[in-house]
C-alpha cells in the first residue's frame, strides 16, 4: 500500500531564504507526481507534474525533482515571499490504472516578512 | 481557475437533513474524485469515477451516495451525517494523470 510521507510538517522562513520541502514514498511504481499549493479554506492548485521517466520540472521560482528509485520528490522555492506562505502537498499516482492519486499530509509554510 | 466548480462552498446541515453538493467540469475530462478533507488529516480519497464508471469506493460509509450522470458532472448526496462528517469535500478531475481541483464544498454538520 502506498505511503506518502513529508517532512517537515511545518517551516518559518524569513522572506528572501531558499527553502527545500521533501516528499517520499514507499513503492516506486508510480505514474508521475504532484506538487500543489493550498492556501487556507480554499482548494489545491497545481504547482508542477512530474512524469516517472523525468527527473525534474521548472516553473519561475519553483523546482521539483524526482527520484523514484529512492522513493524521494523535493520542492524547491528560490527567494522566498510572503505570498508563498501556504500549505504544499505532493501526491504520487500509481501505475496500476486505478486513478487514485494518494497525498502526503503536507508542509505548512509561513514565510515572514 | 482551474475549470472544476463546486457548489456550494459552504453548507450546513442537521443530521437528519438530506442534502447535495454538486461539481461540474468542462475541461472534457474523463475521471472525476470526490475528496475529504479533515483537520490535520491527509486528503482522503472517496470515490473515483472513469468514463462515468465508478472504479473507486475507499470504503465509504453508505451515507454518502455519489452520482455520476455524465462526464461533466459529478454529485455527493448527503443523509444522516455525524457530526463528525464536517471537512473539506474537495472534487477534481483529471485526464492524463494530472488532476485539477475545484475550490471544495466546506460542510458542518451540527
């Protein structure tokens, strides 16, 4: 059964920093993965996909890598904002066509001013 | 915008009502998901429908009751809740194993 795990579940930043959130997961039999950004009351917003067969994907500030064979996905935030601040979740979806794409608990981020 | 609406974003409702939320997509996707959301618990996922075909029940008690009608549209009626039912009700759709997210229906059961 899959298992999705991040770490840490909270950070405080000052405004500026470069951060890392990490994701792991315990079978390596994954379609692709997923970073979302939710801010609080509302619903998920996609942040980047990452295929089985790539190893990373860039968007402005944000990188996201992949290392399925150690069970390992990072987020990276270059040059934090206040407007980062939020909760980060990754969620891998498995190979067996079931379409169930299963979360990890998130990384509630507060970047300060 | 991600192009999946739900109604409504809040509601809230007595154990012996019967209520419904609603969630409509037309990005011509073919999945569509039910999700709940509880305070510091991960996203739990509910129900998964494929071509209207519903291929996931995570063990969901039968006081909720999905409804796909067709591609676009997805329902979770409620009855007798407990209290403890009260979350996030988050639906998505996806198509190529990317999912997208409406905004969530936030319900209270009193």
């Amino acid at each position: 059964k899959q298992e999705v795990t991040q770490i840490p579940a909270a950070l405080s930043v000052p405004e500026g920093e470069n951060l890392v959130l990490n994701c792991s997961f315990t079978d390596s039999a994954i379609y692709n993965l997923q970073w979302f950004r939710q801010d609080p009351g509302k619903g998920l917003t996609s942040l980047l996909l990452i295929q089985s067969s790539q190893r990373e994907q860039t968007s402005g500030r944000l990188n996201a890598s992949l290392d399925k064979s150690s069970g390992r996905s990072t987020l990276y935030i270059a040059a934090s904002q206040p407007g980062d601040s939020a909760t980060y979740l990754c969620a891998v979806l498995g190979v067996d066509s079931s379409y169930k794409l299963i979360f990890g608990s998130g990384t509630r981020l507060l970047v300060r001013p | 915008e991600t192009g999946v609406t739900q109604t409504p974003r809040h509601l809230v409702m007595g154990m012996t009502n019967k209520k419904s939320l609603k969630c409509e997509q037309h990005l011509g996707h073919n999945a569509m998901y039910w999700y709940k959301q509880s305070a510091k618990k991960p996203l739990e996922l509910m129900f998964v429908y494929n071509f209207k075909e519903q291929t996931e029940n995570n063990s969901v008690p039968s006081r909720f009751s999905p409804e796909c009608p067709n591609s676009s549209h997805l329902f979770l009626h409620l009855h007798t809740l407990q209290p403890e039912d009260s979350a996030l009700y988050l639906c998505a759709s996806s198509h190529g194993g990317e999912l997208f997210f409406g905004e969530g229906s936030r319900l209270t059961v009193l």
